[in-house]
C-alpha cells in the first residue's frame, strides 16, 4: 500500500514538472524562467555566434 502511494506521488511529480516546463502552468504563475533570464553572463560572453558553422561532412566521435 505504501508502495502504490509512493508511486502515485513520484508520477504526479514527474507529471507535474513535465507540464511546468512546457510553460502549461504559466496561467497560475508557475512558469520557469527563459533561457536568457537564467543565464545572462553566458549570452554576454557569447563572440560571433553566427560564424559557428554545421558541416555535413563531419562525423560523430567515437
């Protein structure tokens, strides 16, 4: 019985910080910070980020 319960409780949780950070909840003021609010030091530090390139030719490391 305890273990149904602990269960329930882990799934609602889970379920519940799933729809939080989809940003479901901001209609109750639960919605977490963007990306920039979190972490302005590294956008700031950020040097030319338009010269990063993706090259097809490029393989994945081992």
């Amino acid at each position: 019985m305890k273990l149904r319960l602990f269960l329930i409780a882990l799934l609602a949780a889970n379920a519940g910080y799933w729809l939080w950070t989809r940003g479901d909840l901001a209609g109750f003021g639960l919605a977490p910070a963007s990306f920039d609010e979190r972490e302005p030091q590294r956008m700031a530090r950020q040097i030319h980020p338009e010269w990063v390139q993706i090259r097809k030719e490029a393989k994945p490391a081992p």
